[in-house]
C-alpha cells in the first residue's frame, strides 16, 4: 500500500526517548580515541553526571547530552568518566589489567568478548 499523502497523525509514532541509548555495554572493552588508553565499561549515565566544577575543568567538555561512561583505565588503577563521542569499540581484547576489575567483574566471557558483571554496586556520583 503507498501513500500519496503524508500518514494521519495516529499512525506516526513521535520518537519518545529524550536522549541517545547507550552504544557501549557494560563489560565491554574500549579505547579512548584521543587519549588512546584501553578500559572496560563498568557503569553509564544517560547524560552527564558531573557537577559543574568538573565538567568545566574538562578541557574538552564534549556535549553533557549523550552517554558517559564510568571505565576501569587497563595497566592503572585510574577510573575514568568518558563521553561517549570519544570512545571506540576495541579490536585487541586480551584482558584488562586493573585492581577493581574482579571487584565488578567475574570473568572476561570469550563468546560475547565482554566481561561479566556481578552484583557489585558501582558508587557513581
């Protein structure tokens, strides 16, 4: 069936999500595309949490409204807050080397290549 005219108003459905869904998933391993460290997911907000201090003391302040990320840095004991404008996926998946990781993980699953996740509540803001 083709319409000539545009749909009446009840068939269109309005995008009803406010914001973006998150590209990345929890257990996943990424890399930062500037800063190039690799890192796993452990937690995301919709939008930006930070409080105004931080987020203005963030030289690049990327968009508030999008995906962050909460991430465990590989080779460190540094946890990191990324926008997700500056993530990738990451090709190299052997595992993360971080003091947290088996905290907030079970193990690295090799058939999804994402971590598991336990129960452990990640503090957030």
């Amino acid at each position: 069936m083709k319409f000539e005219e545009p749909l009446p108003e009840h068939y269109q459905i309005d995008d009803y999500l406010p914001f973006e869904l998150p590209k990345f998933k929890i257990g996943q391993i990424i890399r930062h595309k500037r800063y190039r460290y690799r890192a796993i997911v452990v937690d995301f907000d919709i939008v930006c949490r930070a409080d105004e201090e931080w987020y203005f003391s963030n030289q690049t302040r990327p968009q508030r409204e999008q995906p962050w990320y909460h991430l465990l840095v590989d080779g460190s004991h540094a946890t990191t807050y990324a926008a997700e404008e500056y993530l990738m996926t990451e090709k190299d998946l052997h595992p993360i080397e971080h003091p947290l990781a088996s905290e907030y993980f079970d193990n690295l699953t090799e058939e999804t290549s994402l971590y598991a996740r336990n129960d452990t509540i990640w503090p957030g803001w």
